[in-house]
C-alpha cells in the first residue's frame, strides 16, 4: 500500500511537470535519495517509466532524466461540428501523435458510425496505432447527452446522430470506449486545466457564437445534471432589456436567451444601432472600431439578464464568456456585461474572457480522455476533471509520497 501511493505520487509529478531527473523528483515528493531510486528502478522494471537522455550543464556528471512511458496506453478525441471532425490522438502523456480534420455528414440516414469508424482507423493509422490500441476517444458536439439513455439531444445540426445510444454503439462497432461530451463543458475543463479558473472551484462560463451553450462548475466538478442538460442555457427564458430591435409584444413567458445572444440575433441588433455585419463576432469588434457604446451596452443587458439566472442558483466566483462574440468584445465587453450584471445581484461575480487558444472543445476532449486513462492505468487524478477539493479554496493540494519510515528526515535539495 505504501509503495503504491508513492508511486502514485512519482507518476502524477512526472506527467505534470515532465521529465525529470532524481534529485528532482525527490524533492518534488518528499522521499529520501535511496527511496527515490528503489522508487525509479521498480516503475522501470514495470515500464511505467522510461530513462528520457541526461541533463548537462555545470560541473560534475551528467543527471540521469526519467519521464512516464508514453506507449503505456493512446487516447483520441474528437471535435464534431456539422462541417468537420478534427481528430488528435495522443499517447498518456499528452503528446499529440497525429491530427486529422475531415468532413463528416451528419445528415438525417447518415452512416455515421461507419464514417466515423473509417476517420479514426485512419488517423490512428498515422499515429502507427490500430483503433483498438485506443484505450479512451471522447467526442465533443453542440447539444445535451443523457448518460441514463446514451442520447444527444438540443442538436438539431447533427440530426444524423440523433435516436440513438451514441457511446454504445460506437463503443461496440469500434471496438473502443467511447464518450460524449457537451462541447461547453470540454472548454471549461480547459480553463480548469490551464485556462482562467485554474484556481478556482466555482464558476460558469458563457458560450457566445453562432448557437448558445454553458457549463456550469462546482467544487470544480462539471455539473451535467440528471439529464446531461446541466449548462444548457439556450432555452432559458429571460425578459429582453432592450427594445430598438424588438418592436412587436413581447412574449409573457419571456424570450429565450438564444434568441437574443446568438450571433442573428446580435446581428440583428447591430442594425438597429446602424452597424451593417455578417457574424455577431463581426458586430461587436466593429461596435469596438465605432465606439458605438449603446449597441455594445444594449448586448451587455441582455447577456448579463442570463448570467443573472446562473449567479442566482450557484454564486460563483466567476463568470467566464466565451466563444467568437465574446472574444471579439474582449475584457471591455466583459467589464461591461459585470457592470450590467452588479444591477440585477447581489454577489459582485467578476466576468472575464476565456483565455485558451485555439480548438478549446478538442483539447478538452484530449484532457478529458487523459484524465479517465490516467485514473485506470495508474491510479492518480489530474486537475481536469477531479480537481482539489472546496478546503482548499481553489489551490491544489500537493502531492508528498509517504517515506519508509516516520523518522525519516525530508531529503535536501538536489546537487544534480
């Protein structure tokens, strides 16, 4: 049991902070020099770890560096979107093996468990793999998966992978596990992982773009609620701040915060301000250009009368916006929406803006898969899905292996 948690402890360092030599990694988990070797010599002989080169510099001999073997076990994920599948497979370490984007249908009759089959053989192929190497692939898409019944649903975009168990048959004709996964809630795994809410165990993000999505965490647990609809907060009824774009009666129920965010209805309302775009993302950066502050204050209210409904229910230490109108609007548009949103709560929940680049959905899949394949294969957790706990306050916990004997002195600093 005790060389079972401080190999844990050894592993969880290494896939954290990378390569690194023995005197590093004894200081990392508090062991002594001989524990730490008899440590590296056992995980060696089980190929759990592998010698990675020497690190020179400085007097002396060189120091033996030691890393996770990254051909322990492979992993895949996957960005769906009605244009394109934009796959990444990767070994336990995070190391990308190959990329592959291809165009999928997704139309109503579709096979689209063959053609998704047919996408994953071939990149796995160009990562030297056969699909069932793959121990996890996790799929992000646009819409609401049931984990009681294996259906996406809110995804009319996707209609060909509607009425079915997705993950069980894809698991059964691949011959590999495979998840779903909301894609809001893969970019707010992100942002746990390296993003904006590292520190943090309460937030929600906002997604803005050409369709509306949340994700809503707490005690940095993704909360996906009984029905996988936990963040879903397209279809939430809100009353419309605003009234130069919306001229008729107003519906008693309210209207639903899509149809006000969503980047038509931000179009929409840039032409009501005089503001002639394609995109909401469009609008807002040349409302930003145009100082054309009454647009850019009327689509604060109307963002901030949604987020009001989140703060209400979980009071979180942060709201996240996301997305290409939210980017395009920056920390100015978000300062905006808090300022808008400390009018209708009490709490004062800053706002900011997501700050990973690039496909956040597939690298939330990438961490996500990781993260499952990491708590099978050797036992520790990683921060993108169980993260520390509430006593912490946000700050991890460290990690500090148990040494041989309760007397034993923590060892000193490295001189290698």
């Amino acid at each position: 049991m005790l060389r079972e948690i401080n190999d844990r402890a050894a592993i969880e360092v290494l896939l954290r902070e990378g390569a690194l030599t023995r005197s590093e990694l004894e200081v990392a988990i508090g062991l002594s020099k001989p524990a730490t070797a008899q440590l590296l010599t056992r995980l060696e002989q089980d190929d759990v770890v592998i010698k990675a080169g020497v690190r020179g510099g400085g007097r002396g001999p060189r120091a033996q560096l030691w890393e996770v073997n990254g051909g322990v076990a492979y992993v895949a994920a996957v960005d769906l979107t009605p244009q394109k599948a934009d796959f990444v497979v990767s070994d336990v370490t995070g190391a990308v093996l190959a990329e592959y984007q291809v165009p999928l249908p997704v139309h109503e009759g579709a096979d689209v468990v063959g053609t998704f089959g047919l996408a994953l053989t071939r990149v796995a192929a160009e990562a030297g793999l056969a699909t069932e190497d793959l121990r996890r692939v996790v799929i992000g898409a646009q819409g609401a998966f049931d984990p009681r019944t294996g259906l996406l649903s809110s995804a009319p975009h996707i209609p060909g992978w509607l009425g079915f168990d997705v993950p069980g048959r894809l698991s059964q004709e691949l011959g590999v596990e495979v998840t779903i996964e909301n894609d809001v809630n893969l970019v707010a795994i992100v942002e746990m992982t390296v993003g904006q809410a590292v520190g943090l165990d309460d937030f929600v993000m906002i997604w803005l773009s050409d369709g509306v999505g949340g994700a809503v965490v707490v005690g940095r647990r993704l909360l996906r609620g009984a029905t996988g609809g936990g963040g879903e907060i397209d279809w939430m009824r809100v009353p419309d701040p605003v009234s130069v774009a919306r001229p008729n009666e107003k519906p008693r129920a309210g209207d639903r915060f899509g149809d006000l965010v969503a980047s038509p209805a931000v179009v929409r309302l840039a032409a009501a301000h005089g503001i002639e775009a394609e995109t909401g993302a469009d609008a807002v950066a040349k409302a930003r250009e145009q100082k054309n502050q009454p647009f850019l204050d009327d689509l604060a209210r109307r963002v901030a009368g949604g987020a009001a409904s989140l703060i209400a229910v979980v009071d979180p230490e942060l709201v996240l916006l996301s997305g290409d109108t939210s980017r395009a609007g920056g920390d100015e548009f978000a300062a905006l929406v808090a300022e808008r949103l400390h009018e209708l709560v009490l709490p004062r929940t800053p706002v900011g803006v997501a700050s990973v680049q690039g496909n956040a959905v597939r690298e939330g899949a990438l961490q996500s898969a990781l993260a499952t394949v990491r708590r099978d294969v050797f036992g520790v957790n990683t921060p993108s899905l169980l993260g520390p706990g509430r006593s912490g306050a946000g700050e991890p916990h460290p990690i500090v292996a148990i040494p041989d004997s309760r007397t034993e002195p923590p060892s000193p600093a490295p001189t290698n």
